[in-house]
C-alpha cells in the first residue's frame, strides 16, 4: 500500500538464463529511471545500457523520465537477437520443405 510519500514497484530484468524481479518502495514521484537505477540492476548486469534498450512499464514502452505510480511494474527489454519477421519467414519455408 502506498503512503502519500512512498510507491511500491517492481524492477523487472530476464536474460536467457534467469528472471529478476526487485521490490522497492522509492518516493512518490519516482521516475521510471530512478527506479532501475535504485534496483541495482545496472550494476548486477553491465550489459544493460539504458542509452540503446527500450523499458516498459507492463508491457507498454515508456520513456525513462515517465513517473511511476504504485504498484507498477518496470521491464527492461534486452535486444532483439533476430528480427521476428525473418524468424517468421524461415519456420514458414521449414515447414514448406516438410
């Protein structure tokens, strides 16, 4: 539950091998980059780079500077390895050549 002072918010990070969720209770007003930051995720993975990966908030891309509100939950998005639509095309072309 929030205080007129604090929100509640999940960070959200998954690489190929694990998922982390972390749990924090920032100040009211919170952006979504002062979220990740407080998290530690960028320090846990250096891989993240938050100049050149999107980040969400419940599936819907944000902007870093966007307020949060309580009960939110923040995703960072890795980049895309292959491009869907091509990943697409060739399971359809496999699938022809059965």
């Amino acid at each position: 539950m929030a205080s007129a002072d604090k929100i509640h918010v999940e960070v959200a990070y998954a690489t190929p091998m694990q998922q982390i969720v972390k749990s924090l209770a920032l100040p009211a007003g919170s952006s979504v980059a002062q979220a990740v930051r407080a998290s530690g995720l960028l320090e846990e993975f250096p891989e993240i780079d938050l100049n050149h990966q999107r980040v969400g908030v419940f599936g819907e891309f944000v902007l870093l500077d966007a307020p949060l509100h309580d009960g939110e939950r923040v995703e960072i998005y890795r980049p895309l390895i292959a491009d869907p639509k091509e990943a697409r095309r060739r399971r359809a072309q496999a699938k022809k050549r059965r």
